[in-house]
C-alpha cells in the first residue's frame, strides 16, 4: 500500500481554510484526545505562524484518497543529562550539543515529532500500523537533516508501558521526563511526559 505525505500548509494554501478544516473534521482518535484535537483547532494556526509544521498521511481506500494518520514537528531546545547517555552518545551528543559543566547536562536544539496519531473514523487505522506512520515522521525529518546537519529526533509522550514499548522497539530511548503544563492536564494522564531520544543514524 502506497502512502502520500502531505505538507498541512500547501494544502490550506490551495484549497483555503475553509474546506481544508472541513476535512479535518473527518479525523478522529479516541485513544487520545490531544491528537484529535491538535489537528482540529490548532494544526492550521501554528502553521500559519510558523510554530509547527503538520503533515497528513494518505492513501488510496476504495478509490478516494483517505487521511490515514498525521504528524507534526516543531523544534525545540533539549536538557539532556549526561549520565543518561551511553558512551558512544556522549561521543556523539558533544559535537552537536552545549555542554553544561556545572550541570553535567547537554543543551541542544532538536526536531520535535509534536504530535501523531492514526485516524480511526470510519476504521481508516487499520490502513496503517504505527511503526509505518512513526517510520515515515523519522524519514521527514531525515530529508532536513540531509540538507541542515543533525541526526537526533525526541518526542514526549505518556508514561504507559505499550506506548514506551512502542518507542522503544523503533529505536528511542528514554532520557527524562517533563512536568505537564496545566493546560495540558486535561487531555493528558499523570504529572509528566517521558522524554524519549532517537538517532536516526541507526534507522
């Protein structure tokens, strides 16, 4: 099954916002709630302003071209602490990362996946697995990283067992945690997110 990956914003920009938010309302997921309601409400905007970029994931279903599932990226300075680190990613974190003596800590700008979820209206998941849609945010960012440097990926998500897991077997490993904003609260179980951390070298 082929897959079409689709810049939110070349498709807004074709169509209007209008028709482009009516067809984002066919996009549902209850498993979480911050997922669907990212690409309802806030996907276009923070387009708009250049704060995260939002792609869609299509295929063909029935001969109409279907949103299977979406990703979006944003960029955003990491505290990584040192002992969290293997040897060689010590090795590899200092060439692209500040190093804080005082703290024992990395400081470095990293691609964010900000959000991902499959879209399970009309059972349209089944269309894709996970590891496919993760594996096509990594190549994303990998066709930047060809042209502006850079090998490392993070995310953050729920501190369940599956989702770890899940993360974990396509080559992210866990380095920290961070404490939920208030606002993230409500859509979000627990106090934090796991930091998780990838080198898209070895995918």
């Amino acid at each position: 099954m082929g897959y079409k990956v689709i810049n939110l914003k070349d498709i807004y920009s074709n169509i209007g916002e209008k028709e482009t938010k009516s067809t984002l309302n066919n996009f549902e997921c209850a498993l979480n709630k911050d997922v669907e309601y990212f690409i309802k409400e806030k996907a276009i905007e923070f387009s708009k302003q250049d704060i995260a970029e939002t792609f869609l994931v299509m295929t063909s279903y029935k001969k109409e071209d279907v949103i299977v599932g979406y990703f979006s990226f944003a960029t955003k300075v990491v505290r990584v602490k040192r002992n969290t680190l293997t040897g060689k990613k010590k090795k590899r974190f200092s060439r692209f990362s500040e190093y804080d003596e005082e703290n024992k800590c990395h400081y470095i700008p990293l691609p964010l996946i900000g959000q991902l979820g499959k879209n399970y209206k009309n059972e349209y998941n089944k269309l894709i697995s996970g590891d496919i849609l993760l594996k096509l945010a990594c190549e994303k960012i990998k066709e930047a990283q060809d042209i502006l440097g850079g090998r490392f990926i993070f995310l953050e998500c729920e501190d369940k067992p599956k989702l770890k897991e899940f993360y974990e077997s396509n080559g992210f490993v866990c380095f920290g945690k961070r404490n939920l904003e208030k606002d993230e609260r409500e859509k979000n179980s627990g106090e934090y997110l796991l930091q998780m951390l990838c080198d898209l070298s070895n995918i």
